[in-house]
C-alpha cells in the first residue's frame, strides 16, 4: 500500500473572518434601526406642527380672512 498522506485544511482564519462578518452585519442593521426610528419621530414632530398650521389657519379664515391671506399669516407674513 502506498503511504496516503491527510492533508488538514487550517479554517481558522476563515472562521474569524465570518465571525467579524456577522458583527458587522448586526452592527449595521442596528445602526439601520436607530436611523429609522431617527426619522419615524421626526415625523411625529411635523404631524404636529401640521396640526397647528391647520387650526392657526383655520381662525384666521374664521375672523374673516381669505385663505391666502390666513396661510401668510400663520407662515409668519405680516
């Protein structure tokens, strides 16, 4: 018989190399879920500040103003 000889193959590097893989995947899907919730309460803010656009406008045209002339007003116009 001939001498059959076992080659080992060294998977230690590529197992790190995954490992660092799979942080940096957490870590931007993290990083993608802090900057959605960035932006959904960013959102928040300006269904607000719609809300009170649209009752500032809505008494001005209650006192007798046209629309335009309501929405300059509560834009900040004279």
């Amino acid at each position: 018989m001939s001498d059959v000889k076992k080659e080992s193959k060294n998977c230690n590097g590529k197992k790190k190399i995954m490992v660092a893989y799979g942080f940096i995947q957490l870590g931007s899907s993290f990083v993608s879920a802090v900057a959605l919730a960035a932006i959904a309460f960013g959102f928040c803010s300006v269904k607000k500040e719609s809300k009170v656009f649209n009752s500032c406008v809505t008494e001005i045209v209650e006192k007798g103003s046209t629309n335009s002339e309501a929405v300059r007003y509560c834009n900040g116009g004279n």
